[in-house]
C-alpha cells in the first residue's frame, strides 16, 4: 500500500475519539494496535481487526507510528514516560502523533524530551468530535519538523478530513487548538446564556433557533448545542468536565501572557459551577442548568 | 402596482440602514418620503428620486406606513411623540413599523400607546448590516397583529429578505434582538479575547483565522470582525457604542428576568471600556484594543 510505514501504527486511548482513529486505519488497510485501561474498548479494537496490547510499553517495540488520543497533559505524561510508558521501548526515529489538548508550553517541552531520545514528534490536536473520528474526517491543528511530517503521511490521510500545518515548532498546534477552545466554551456559555433569558421571557425556543441560526448571532456551538437543550438530551458528547479542564488550559496560557480574559474567566466559572453541582459529566450543554428557576425542556416523549 | 399601500411610505432615520430601506422601497415602486436631522441624508434621499421632509410631523400625513428607523428609545420617543413628532399628524389605521434596537418592554408599551390611538404598529427589529439594507435583504423579526401586518406586505417585501413573524404580541419581535445581540455582542468580544491571545502567543493570525473559522470555535462574528482587526481597519460598520447600548438592553431585560448573565455583563464592561478610551464611534471590533501590551496588525500598506 502506498505511503504506508514499514511498521504498525499504535493507538494509545480508545475512547469515542480514539477507537474511531483505529477503525479508520484499519479501514485504510494499516496495521493497528491499540492500548486502552479499559477491556471493553480492547474487545472493541479486536472484533474490528486490530491488535489489543495490555499497556503503551507493549506498543513501543512494534510502532512506527504512536498516536495519543488521551484526555489530559497528566495521562499523555503517564502513557509516554510512566513506569507502564511507550518511550522507553518506542524506536529510534518513530513518530509520536501528540493529540491531547495541552498547554502549548507543555506540547513545546514535550517535543523537546523526545527529540533527546531521537524519537520524533508532531504536536496535533485534534477537532471534530466523535463522529468525525468515526470517519476519518477529523480537523487536524498540526505543527513539527518536515522529517516527522513524512512518515506520516498515510496515517494523517486516513484518519483526518483536514489537517493544518502550522509550522516547524511544537507548541503551534497546541496554540491554535487553545484558541479554539477558548472561542468554543464562550460560545457554549453564551448558548446557555440567550436560552435562558429566551425561556424565562417566555420566547418560543424553536422559533429563536430558527432565527438566530439565520442571524449574526450564530456560532458553531449556538447550532450543534442549542438543539440538545431544546430537546433535554444531555446525553454526553462532550462533557462539561472537557471545559472545566479547556477553559483552564485557555487562562494559564492568558496568565503566562499576561493577558487578562474575563469572559474566559466568567465561562470557566459557569461550568465549574455546572461540575460542581454534579453535571460535570453531562453534555457540555448542561452548563446551562447553573442558571436558577430556568423551566428547562424535558426530554421528548415525557 | 400590486401590494402597493394607497399612500407613501415614510422612513424616519436616514443612517446607513434607513437610507438604504428607503432606497429599496424606491427600487420597488414605492412613493418613498424621508426625514433625518442630517440636510446631507435628505439631500441623498432627493437625489434617489425620494421626498425629504423637515421634521416626522411632516411626514404623518402623507404616509400610511411609517418605518422607523432611528438608533434607540429616546430616539424612537422623540420621533413619535416629541414636539415635532408623528404620532399627532399620522391618520387612524396607520401602521408603525418600529426597527430600532429597545428593551422588549417598551416595544410591549409602544404598542398599546399607539393603539390608543388608532395606529397599529409592527414590533420589527432588523438585522444584517448596512449592505443588506441597501440590497433590500435585511433579516427582520417582526410580531404584531394580523390587521397590522395586512397592509405591510409589499414594504417587507421591498426591504427585507427574510421576515420573521413571531406572534401577535407585540415584544416578542424586540425579545429575540435582544437575544441575538446578546449572541452578537459576546461574539465579538470573545474574538477580541481570542485574537489577542493570538498576537500575544505570536501565532500566524491568517493561518488562525483560516483554522477557527473551519472548526467548532466559529461564530458568525469571528468570520466577519476577525478580517477588520487583522486588516487594522476600524472603519464603523457597526459601532462599539451600540453594543454598549445593545448589551446594557441585555442586562436590564435579564435583571427584569431576574437572571445572572455574567458573560453579557463582562463584554458589556469590554465594550464599555474600550468607548470610554475613546473608542466609541470605531468598529465594534475595536473592542479588541481594551488589551494591554497586544501589538495589534497595522492598516494594510502603512
């Protein structure tokens, strides 16, 4: 197959983002391995074709290529440099796939540690939710060294609809997805916000979807959330803990800029308020419930 | 001509949104009378083929349909009912179509004042810009009742691309503005946040601009402003001070409701910040430059 590495590729992470990653490679035809704390998600791996390893130290010695697909700076520590850790086995010249939404400080400095231990790396966050995954139709927010790029050309093709190149420097990526993420949990906030002024002033909520939707109002997650409110499905997608943990990423890096963000500020306030009353793993839409005496939808069919 | 109202219709507030709906009534055929303290929008007026007048008095007779079209409530007060106001002149079963931006209350009151006297009235806050109002496709959210509407169809026609109807209570039209420009005026400010962290963290802002508005972190203000600050071009399209207006108009309709917004609040203090350093009268995206130390892009060419 064209463009495909000489080993396998290695998925560390098999959550709904993860195990999407995976059923695509396989899709494309790659040799897939995959390591997860969870069995169902191995099992899962499995009954799709792939290769289940017990932890990332099993995935170092047969990868080219390591994608991680886990959810904090803390676990990305833990699967690459923990007592159970993919780097001490990983190659020379493999390719780290770093996907977890980090500080770019942390994304810069980790480029770094692995570059001494001649492993290379590309600093890539990933957008795009669950679905996307799924498809092989992920956002890709890439930056790192031309010679990282090129080994990893087949694996990007497969499991992303679009990747950015940013630049030579790790940290680029992380940068640019910081960004988004700070746009994305204001907008979430800013969603809960005009659906609860609309309901306690009695607006109808269908018609305001409708409108604003057409409107200079509209964002991305005015459109993708604002239905699971007016239908009462906070089912998770994604949660409202991703935003607690995004939001802080978003003010470290204002506070190292000196920079101060106040509706960052005021919306990592709201879903830590929304955690802290207990729906910290609701839909990131359940933000809304911190509002007091807002009649909110119920489920349909109740 | 079909729909045609059996007199003229009237246009109070010849800025850059009255001027362009009298424009497109005048465009569809309709005998299309002015009037604006400014002499140069009558003379431009006049020069479209349309009928300057001195003050809203003078219009009353002569109009069965009156749009107005000025920027706030003291406005839309003096033009009605002040000393040269057109309420006294307008003739029973009139209708007011009133556009500007006021608290849902008052447009309730408005209402019933003018049914008092034989005027019916169309709540019909407007949105899309000055080039929509000029290309006669502005977005309107309208409420009133039926016998109000009747005689309007062919000036909505004329002047808006897309009319809501969102019920017979007047109100309902100013409740969904004032949500939108709560949507709207966050929006904004979250790009400023957004594009300052940017400049700070020395990311390429064409490349920003180019990833954001293809992902999750998309607003419809994002795509529009974020070009004027990378341009540096601040020319007034919209003005920082009307979302100091728009936002305050939030916050009193969510303390009537008894509602917390603390991100309306805090991009109400954004754009409260950057008019009180001078800013007022510039692009709303100015609101960006409330930051200290962002070396924000220069005019192109400079």
């Amino acid at each position: 197959m064209p463009g495909a590495p000489e080993r396998a590729v290695g998925v560390i992470g098999l959550g709904a983002m993860g195990l999407g990653v995976a059923r695509s490679l396989l899709r494309a035809g790659f040799e897939t391995l995959g390591c997860d704390v969870r069995p169902e998600a191995l099992a899962a791996l499995e009954s799709d074709g792939g290769t289940g390893c017990a932890d990332p130290a099993a995935l170092g010695p047969r990868c080219g290529i390591l994608i991680v697909l886990v959810v904090n700076q803390a676990q990305v520590e833990e699967v690459l440099f923990g007592p159970s850790g993919a780097v001490p086995t990983l190659g020379r010249g493999s390719v780290v796939i770093a996907c977890a939404t980090v500080p770019p400080s942390y994304a810069a400095a980790l480029g770094g540690r692995l570059r001494e231990r001649g492993i290379l790396m590309l600093d890539a966050p990933v957008s795009g939710g669950a679905a996307k995954a799924a498809s092989g139709r992920m956002t890709m927010m890439t930056s790192g060294p031309p010679e990282a790029y090129a080994p990893c050309e087949g694996v990007l093709g497969a499991v992303a609809g679009h990747v950015y190149r940013l630049g030579p420097g790790h940290g680029l990526g992380s940068q640019v997805k910081v960004i988004n993420q700070l746009l994305a949990g204001v907008h979430i906030a800013a969603m809960a916000e005009a659906l609860a002024l609309g309901i306690r002033q009695g607006v109808d909520l269908d018609a305001l979807y409708e409108v604003i939707t057409h409107s200079a109002g509209n964002s991305w997650m005015f459109e993708n959330r604002a239905p699971h409110v007016l239908a009462g499905d906070y089912t998770s997608l994604s949660a409202v803990d991703l935003f607690v943990k995004d939001l802080g990423i978003v003010l470290d890096a204002a506070r190292e800029a000196g920079l101060p963000l106040t509706l960052s500020a005021a919306a990592h306030r709201m879903f830590l308020k929304a955690s802290g009353e207990g729906h910290g793993r609701e839909d990131d839409s359940a933000v809304i419930k911190v509002f007091p005496g807002v009649d909110l939808p119920g489920p349909k069919g109740t």
